[in-house]
C-alpha cells in the first residue's frame, strides 16, 4: 500500500556553481511530496499518519540555510539529500521511502525515486 504526505518548509540557499542570480543568496518555500509504502496492519493503517508527520517535520531543513547540509543544494540535490535521510528514519519504522518530489516553485520540481 502507498500513503502520500505533502509538507512544506521554507530555507535559504545559494548556488555556488550557478552563473545567474541563484548564486546569490535567496530563499524558496518549498513543497515536499513523499509516496510511502508498507503493508497494511491489522489496524487498518499502513501507519498512524500523525507519526510519519512527525517524522517527516523533526527532519526538513526548515529555516535552515540549505548550504550548511548539501554543498550545491540544487533542488536536485536536496532530493537527493532528504530521500536518504528521511528514507534512513522511516526504514527504521519498517517503511520504504518510494519517492520523492521536491517543489522549489509551483511549476519547477526534482523527483526522486528508489
């Protein structure tokens, strides 16, 4: 079974290697979409959604300056970087992260997918 989750976060970044006004300092709110998959238990649920929330919340780079955990964080590599470790967390509850999509704007997005 497949449970989908959509957080937002906001966090400032800068593009190192970017010839263009990204490579100046500059912020985006961003969308997280997670596709989660695990089996569906006796109660019904795949797992409480209240906890994946939490999970999902205690590890977003929310006002954070992305360069200070990815060293050219493109929203290709910030994917990169929260499908591992968010992947690592819910690995731990028994679940498997699917994919990933990273909005950087409401028409601009990086999808991971494992």
């Amino acid at each position: 079974m497949l449970i989908k989750l959509i957080r937002s976060f906001s966090s400032a970044h800068r593009l190192p290697h970017y010839d263009g006004p990204c490579h100046n300092l500059h912020g985006h709110t961003w969308k997280a979409v997670f596709i989660i998959e695990g089996p569906v238990k006796e109660d019904g649920m795949v797992c409480d959604f209240k906890v994946v929330k939490k999970l999902l919340e205690d590890n977003l780079p929310d006002h954070q300056f992305l360069n200070d955990r990815v060293e050219n964080p493109t929203a290709e590599n910030l994917a990169q970087f929260l499908f591992a470790k968010i992947g690592a967390e819910l690995a731990k509850t028994g679940l498997k992260l699917k994919t990933l999509e990273i909005w950087e704007s409401e028409n601009a997005a990086a999808v991971m997918e494992g």
